[in-house]
C-alpha cells in the first residue's frame, strides 16, 4: 500500500489517498478516518456507480458522515475503467460507460473486482488506526454488480446496502447464483421509476437474496434520483449493525 | 364529546377515553397527550387493523412514542363493529373479521368511517392541550382502507403512513378513485410475503398514490409481521414533517 498525494483535513475528517496492487492490478483508493483515530473501528466499503469515481460526491458525502457522526473509517476505490483508471483522463462519461459495459461482458470482471477489494481490505485493516473492526459495504448500481459477489466472498462483511440493480447484464447469472448465499442483513435501495433497471428484474434480485434479514426502500424517480433521506437511512442502518447502541430498535 | 372512564398517566403520557358523536353513531376513542400539555400541538390519528382496536399493543406503543418523545397527542378511534363498538363483546376474532368484511361490503362504509375520523378531529382539537395543529394520519390494513379517503377528504392532513394494502376488495375501485388525489408525503409500509394481499395489487396501490413525495419500505414476512424498526421510522417520518427540525433532511 503506497500512500500518493497529500493529506487532507476536512472539517474533523482526515482524507489520504493511496494505491494498492492486486493480482498486478494497481488500484487507487481513498481513505476516510477520524483524525488523531487510534485502534480498531468499524470500516466501510464504499463502491462508485459506473462512470463515476471514488470521490463522487455521495460516496464522499457519506464517508464523512459515517466517520463525523459515528467515528469510523471508510474507504472507497476507483473501478475498473473508472477515475484514476480510466485508460484515458479526457474521455466522455459516454466513452467510460461503454467502456464499463465492455469490462462487465469480460467473464473475470467479477473476481478481479472482489480481488481488487480484499487486496484493499487487507491493506486498511492493517493501519493501526483501523484496525480489524466490523466491515460493512454500501455500493449501488455497479457498486451492487460487484459487492454482492464480494459480500458473499468475505464473510467479514456483516452488514450490506445495495441497491439500483436487479438481475439483468452480463453477470446476472452471477448475481442470481451468488444471491442466495448472502446472509448479512441488507438494505436494498430501489428507484420506483428506474429506465435503467426493470422493476421485475429488481424484485427478482430482492427476492433471491438469502438474508433473512433484508428490508426494500423504493422511492420515485429515476435511476440516479435516490433521495437523501436513503443516504441518511444507508448511515444509520451501517452503524446500527456495526456499532450497536443501547438504543436501537431493528 | 365525552370522557369515559379514567384518566391513566403512565410514563409521561396522559391516556383518556371518550366517546363522540358522528351521524349518530357512538365512536369510543382514546386521546393520548404529554402531561401539563398546553397550547397547540400535532397530532397523529391512528388507524388500527381488522379484528383489532384502538389499544392494540402497536397503537398504543406508537401513540406513546410520539407523545413522549415528540410531545405530540394522538388519538384513535374504534373502527364499526371493533373494540367498544362489537356487537357482543365475546366474539371470536373469526367473527370479528367476518363482521369487518360484511361492514366492507356496505357501500356507506367508507363514508362512515371517513365521518367517525372527522367528528373525532374536530372535537379533540377544540381540546386546549391539543388545539388546531398539524394533522398527521398513520393506519395499515384496515387502517388504510378507511384512512387514504380520509387523507383524500380532509387537506388538513399534511403526512400519511399506510400499508398492508392493496387495490383489492370491496373498497379497491374506491381506493383506486381516490389514491391520485392524495398530496400528502407518503410513507408506505409493504410486507414482501403478504399472504393476504397480493404483491401485485400493492404496487398497484403505490404507483396510484399521487403524492409526489413517497416511499415505500418493503420487509420479509406475513401480513401482520411488520418489524419494530418501521414502526421507528414511522415515528421519526410524521414528526420529520409535523415537526420539522434543523437536523431534517430531505
């Protein structure tokens, strides 16, 4: 694990980016951690949506939040194609979203995306400041692509947001064959009017998840319109599981 | 209206019963307010279910919550032929049902029931310690049959939690006829394996909601097996918008 670029300090959240190497693949990430934080706490997977990046704006908005308002650390990395991977910096969101699609026909996209973040997980998890705590992941769209495979893969995970996603595209074989086995509780986010995504297809996924433990959340609008009442739900819910107070009801 | 009965203090929450007159029919009731409440306040209508009344441990758990922790009032109303209004007290709850399907079946049902909520609105808040603010509605299953007209009928319904239902029975092309007229936020309560309302129909319901502000949260289980976390939701939804604070977001 290299750490590249500055520092950062950001309103009581300390901001370092870093690269990792997995299976040859150099993979850049950023870590989210409360600052002068010593020993282990709960840490957060953050996955990007396709053509996004590991400093989209909502991925940041809630990593802050969860390391503001519960003192743990997050860490998101960039996907294949995507940020600091994009073979080339000035393509189009048009040329990166093609590109996606190309990646997710290629039959190993799955298991180097998973290899990409064990490598990461590993990598975190042996700083001294985060330390072997609790995992949880969030990741919808193409965040769901991938972390439902990851999350049945590492049984560390105990607790998942997913969301944006059903069984359609290249790996839904994959998903369909994973689902079952996932058994950390879930919450699964839905767009009511998603063009994207067919609402069958979403429930089809919703239904075949095998956690007892799961609840749905649909809200109106587009693909890319969740509300931020989810986003505030989505830090909740990841702190209720992986840092249980004396108050919370599930 | 008249009070019935004691007036119970329990845990920082004051409980009476009453009766009110609406069309000549007797509606018994139970208003719950904060202790030493003065002036305005909202209040929060609860809607019970089939075979139920207006103390079922949910009601009753839920009113107390939003007194306590909100200071809000809330009131409930036993729905025809439930609770003080059986027609012979030693009914079986098979009888119960029954009679709530036959009472289903009456074409004034609805109507009746919309008056029952109305007389009861008008006298609890001409109560100083309740007074004339904002109305939020919560009610599932039977508690939506009867409680989206009301929402529909009464603007001064200004948030609305439902569920458990679907556009189906005798009521369904009523339900139908008034759901896109609903303006209120809506939060929608679905549970994934209901055996008595099919799936279908339940979406059916939710797309026709014209509230442009809804969601719905769908969780494992049977009808009747709703979790304790969407009654906390419910909470914090009617008092996010009944009383909205700095914190709120979206």
């Amino acid at each position: 694990m290299d750490w590249t670029g500055d520092t950062h300090r950001v309103d009581g959240v300390v901001e370092r980016d870093f690269v990792v190497e997995a299976g040859g693949r150099r993979v850049p990430g950023v870590l989210w951690t409360p600052p002068d934080a010593e020993g282990a706490r709960p840490l957060v997977l953050i996955g990007h949506g396709a053509t996004a990046h590991k400093r989209i704006g909502y991925v940041t908005t809630l990593a802050r939040e969860l390391v503001r308002a519960h003192g743990f650390a997050a860490v998101a990395i960039d996907g294949a194609g995507h940020g600091g991977r994009r073979p080339n910096p000035d393509d189009d969101e048009m040329t990166v979203f093609s590109d996606f699609l190309t990646e997710w026909s290629r039959d190993e996209s799955t298991d180097d995306a998973v290899g990409d973040w064990r490598a990461t997980i590993d990598a975190v998890r042996a700083l001294p400041d985060v330390g072997d705590g609790p995992l949880g992941y969030w990741g919808l769209s193409m965040g769901t692509i991938y972390g439902l495979p990851l999350a049945v893969a590492e049984p560390r995970i105990q607790v998942a947001v997913f969301g944006l996603m059903g069984l359609v595209g290249p790996t839904r074989f994959r998903m369909a064959e994973d689902a079952p086995s996932l058994a950390c509780p879930v919450l699964f986010i839905q767009q009511w009017d998603d063009s994207l995504i067919p609402r069958d297809s979403i429930f089809e996924l919703f239904d075949a998840l095998g956690s007892r433990d799961k609840r749905l959340h649909a809200s109106p609008g587009d693909h890319a319109a969740v509300p931020s009442e989810e986003f505030v739900f989505s830090a909740r819910f990841l702190a209720r599981h992986l840092a249980p107070g004396p108050d919370d009801l599930s």
